[in-house]
C-alpha cells in the first residue's frame, strides 16, 4: 500500500521525494508524456489551477519576469516591439493620432478612468 508524505518521517520523506525526482529524472520522456496527457484531458481544471496560482503569487510571477527579462533583453526587446507594432497595426489609418493623444493627456489631468487597457503616452512608437 502506498503510503502519503503525511504519514512518513522527515527523513523517509526525502528519502522518497530523492528517489521520486531520481525515477522522473531517468524517465522524462514518459513523465513528460503522461503530463501532456494529463493536461489535455483536464485542460480547464489545469488552466483555473493556474490562474489561482498565479493570483496567489503575484510577486514570484512578476519577480520570475524581470528576472527572465534581465537573462534575455534581445527577447524583451523583440516582445516589447512586437506588441507596439501591432497595437499600431489595430490603429486605422484615418485615426487622428494628435488628437488621441490630447484626450489622453486631458483625461490624465482630469483623472478619468476607461474601461479598457490606457495607452503609454512616453512611447514613440505609438506617436
């Protein structure tokens, strides 16, 4: 019978989580596998999952994201430009972009809110 790690002492419990992390070590492709599958046969309970967690920690997320952006800024840069450019490819043509951008100073200085992502009126990219 199996036992839970509630049940075990502290030492027998490292003893299984060594030996755990030594068989998922040497079976990666299976463990790899069987999580796919896993994933995919409960794919909202895995996402809500997540979402939890990912409310619940905040700072480690944020924290995790600038340290990656810290190890990769030719990544950061690339996804920073990509999502620039396409939020000037959602713009129309016709757009008066001067014009925008005075109703979002105005707003700014009224203290507005709207109900959508603000645009980030330092970047040239949008002006």
């Amino acid at each position: 019978m199996r036992s839970t790690y509630s049940e075990l002492s502290d030492e027998q419990k490292n003893s299984a989580i060594k030996s755990n992390r030594k068989w998922r070590h040497k079976n990666n492709e299976r463990v790899r596998a069987d999580r796919k599958k896993y994933y995919e046969n409960n794919k909202e309970k895995c996402i809500g999952l997540s979402k939890i967690w990912h409310d619940q920690n905040k700072e480690k997320v944020l924290a995790s994201c600038k340290k990656y952006r810290q190890a990769n800024p030719e990544k950061a840069a690339a996804y920073s430009e990509r999502h620039y450019i396409s939020l000037k490819d959602r713009t129309p043509a016709w757009a008066n972009m001067k014009k925008i951008k005075e109703i979002y100073i105005e707003r700014d200085r009224m203290d507005f809110s709207v109900d959508h992502p603000s645009l980030d009126m330092k970047n040239p990219v949008l002006w």
